[in-house]
C-alpha cells in the first residue's frame, strides 16, 4: 500500500500546492493542473478555506489529495472526511 501511495509522487515529483483565499475558481485551476498533467495537488491549511477546498476537490474523484499543515488530530480527522488521500506535513512526529 505504501508504494502505491508513493507512486504518483515518485513518477510527478512536483506537486502543485494550493492555497487561496477565495475558492470561487478552484475547479477552473485544477483543471488547469489536470490538463497540465499533475494529478496531485496539495491543500496547505493556511485559511479557513481548506476544508471547503477539499471537499469540492474530492468530488471530482479525478485528482489525488494531499493536505499540509495539519497541527492536531481533529484537523487531521476533517482532512480526511473531506476528502483527503492523505496528509503531508514535514517535520511532524
């Protein structure tokens, strides 16, 4: 499982993080992403909107996702019913 997981990642070796204050055009720059060819993207929760950025995200069911900035098991909890794939946070223990 844990290959596969990698995998995406190892083949890309970029992955587009996002983070915006204002989510209204989100589709329209994934599908930019998408079209551009990364099927990642990061959601870095540095504002209010992450939560809502992954769940409209994972909807799509055609981009896999990753959140940043995590800081404590509840938020880690909401990544993940919002749709997150998984959680990156460099530096955590």
């Amino acid at each position: 499982m844990i290959l596969f997981l990698y995998d995406p990642i190892r083949i890309i070796r970029v992955i587009p993080n996002i983070s915006l204050n204002d989510i209204t055009h989100i589709n329209v720059l994934v599908d930019s992403l998408i079209k551009a060819g990364f099927l990642i993207c990061e959601i870095a929760f540095r504002n209010e909107n992450a939560f809502e950025a992954l769940k409209i995200l994972s909807a799509r069911n055609n981009i896999f996702l990753c959140t940043r900035n995590i800081f404590n098991i509840n938020q880690a909890i909401e990544a993940i019913n919002c749709g997150a794939n998984y959680i990156l946070n460099p530096g955590s223990r």
